[in-house]
C-alpha cells in the first residue's frame, strides 16, 4: 500500500524532471522507468539534471541494467 504510493509519487515526479529535461519520453524508455526501483527512481531525478539528450537517459538505463536482471 503505502511503498506503491511512494514508488507511484517517485515515478511520477521522475516522469515530470525527464519530460521538462528532454521532451516527451517514448513508451519504450517509460516502461523501461517503471520498472525501477524506488532507490533507483530517486537516483535518476538525481540525474536528470546531467542529461542534455535523450541518449543520456538511455546510457544511465543501460548502466542501471545489472541491477534489473
């Protein structure tokens, strides 16, 4: 309950820095998001603040890789 609505709020907010950052993120690469972690969220709206293109977001999903396997 209560860890959905924060994951839910972090995804959301995430969603909100890349879109303002970047532009419209595609459906691939949102669901790829989704499928973070809490922890994870909270460290990409850290990092959105670094990426100046859309590839940027794409290298930081792939380093995250490991981690979702």
């Amino acid at each position: 309950g209560l860890q959905q609505g924060l994951q839910r709020e972090a995804l959301t907010m995430v969603m909100r820095l890349l879109t303002r950052q970047l532009g419209k993120v595609d459906l691939r690469t949102r669901r790829r998001i989704e499928k973070l972690s809490h922890t994870e969220l909270e460290d990409l709206g850290e990092a959105v603040f670094d990426f100046n293109k859309k590839s940027d977001l794409t290298k930081w999903l792939d380093a995250q890789k490991p981690r979702n396997e």
